[in-house]
C-alpha cells in the first residue's frame, strides 16, 4: 500500500461578521503562492475585542461564510469552536483539526496587524513550531480620496459574485511598488514579520512565514455593519449570496452610525 500523500492545509480564522471579498482575496492569493490543497475556514464564536460585539449570532456568521465559499472546491468550513470562549483558543483549534487532518502540512492565514500579537498568545511556541505563517498586508488608513474607483482584484473578478466559480485573479496584483498606498502596507508588514521574528528568536523558537503579495483593499467589517443600510454600493463588498442572506434574516439593520446624504467617506471600488 503506498502512503497517503501529504496535502498542504491552512487555517483562515475570523469573526467574519460579516464575511466579505477582502477575506475571500487573501484567501485566494494563498491558495495561489503556497500551492495550497485546502483552506479550512474557522469562524469564532465570540468577540476577542469587546469593543467590537455585536448582536449578529455566531450561527448566522457561520451561514455567511459558508455561502461565500461554497463555489470553490478548496475551501470548507472548519467545525464550530468550543462555547466556552476560554476554550476557544488557536492551539484549541490546530490540534482539533490536526487530528481531522491527518498526513497534512499545516499553514495558517494571518492579517498583519493579528500577526503582531502572535508572541502573545497561548502556547504560542508549539503554534510557531506547527505551521507555517501566510500574512496579510492590511491598509493601514482609509484610502485616498484619489483611490481608484475599481481595484486591480475587483476589476478581475467583476461582477461581484461567485456564482460562476473562482474569480481570475491577475497575478500582478499586490506586486507593483509604484502603487503608493499598497507599497506603505507591504512595508510595514515587513517590519512587523521581523520584530515577530525576532521575538520568537529570542525564545530559540524558529518561525516560518511569509508575506502574501495580495492587494490590502481597503474593505471593513466595521463599515459593512454600519451602513449596510444607507450605502448600497457597499453591499457590493459581499458576494450576492452573502447579501440576499443579510436582506433575508434583516442584519445589520440598526447602523451606529449613519452616512449623511451623498457622504463620500466610503471608498468606491
């Protein structure tokens, strides 16, 4: 009998609420650079900034996710994290579905600014020695006032939706230096990989990671659950299924903030 060959797995953790085509980018363009076979989406159940809660359920979270990823074969839903948000944490979680996954190679997705935190957490070592580390570049500010109307990822999978299967990606994207905004997010990714690094080498602890070269569209969760309501061009920041879902179960419905008539303080993409 031949062994069973080692796929290469990654983890794409998020309080997803909701989810929207920022996830599904860095997503896509780890799939591409580290020649992934599967991405297993992991959806918290609470809140780690009490600043941010919310009242959408994890259920209805978890729904969204499921619908945005459903078009494409590499992606699944990772099964639901403990209720007792103390038992929530990542080791939790990588050695849950090590043990699901056997014979796999394990990454883990990263936003840039959670990567910062990652000397914090629980047994952060053993997470270190476990998997490889796909960061994120995020935008750092709100974009311009001369920020394209179209970015370069949302002009290649135009319309925005996923029914018709994986959005073609341009490969050029997130690698032109001359594009200003995108050049200040890579660099300080950069430099928060290094003092990651050099945290953990101080602990004799080796870390693997990489940067991945996708766009920081300047895409919120914040902003989505604000002005869902008084901004339709921002319902276009969710594929279709995910906004015939929130229309559906009425979220997002009591925004904190509204927009004023005609506010021009939401990027156009």
């Amino acid at each position: 009998m031949q062994p069973q060959r080692i796929k290469k797995r990654a983890i794409l953790g998020g309080t997803f609420d909701p989810i929207h085509w920022g996830h599904l980018g860095i997503a896509y363009g780890a799939l591409a650079q580290a020649g992934l076979n599967q991405i297993i989406w992991v959806t918290d159940r609470h809140k780690r900034d009490p600043r941010q809660q919310t009242r959408i359920e994890f259920e209805h979270r978890q729904a969204m996710v499921q619908l945005a990823i459903a078009p494409e074969p590499a992606f699944c839903l990772g099964p639901p994290p403990p209720e007792d948000p103390k038992a929530g944490y990542a080791i939790v979680t990588g050695q849950t579905l090590q043990q699901h996954y056997p014979n796999s190679q394990w990454y883990w997705i990263i936003g840039a600014d959670a990567f910062s935190t990652l000397p914090k957490w629980y047994r952060a070592a053993e997470l270190v020695e476990t998997f490889e580390w796909l960061v994120a570049p995020r935008s750092a500010s709100p974009p311009p006032d001369n920020y394209p109307k179209e970015t370069p990822l949302f002009i290649e999978i135009s319309p925005l939706n996923l029914q018709e299967g994986q959005p073609k990606l341009n490969p050029t994207v997130g690698t032109n230096p001359s594009n200003l905004p995108e050049n200040t997010a890579l660099i300080k990714t950069q430099k928060i990989c290094q003092q990651v690094a050099i945290a953990f080498k101080t602990r004799q602890i080796h870390l693997r990671c990489q940067i991945l070269p996708t766009h920081p569209l300047p895409i919120a969760s914040t902003l989505l659950r604000r002005h869902w309501n008084d901004s339709p061009t921002i319902r276009t920041w969710v594929p279709e299924p995910v906004q015939i879902y929130i229309q559906t179960h009425h979220l997002y419905q009591n925004p904190q903030h509204p927009l004023p008539p005609h506010s021009s303080s939401i990027p156009r993409l």
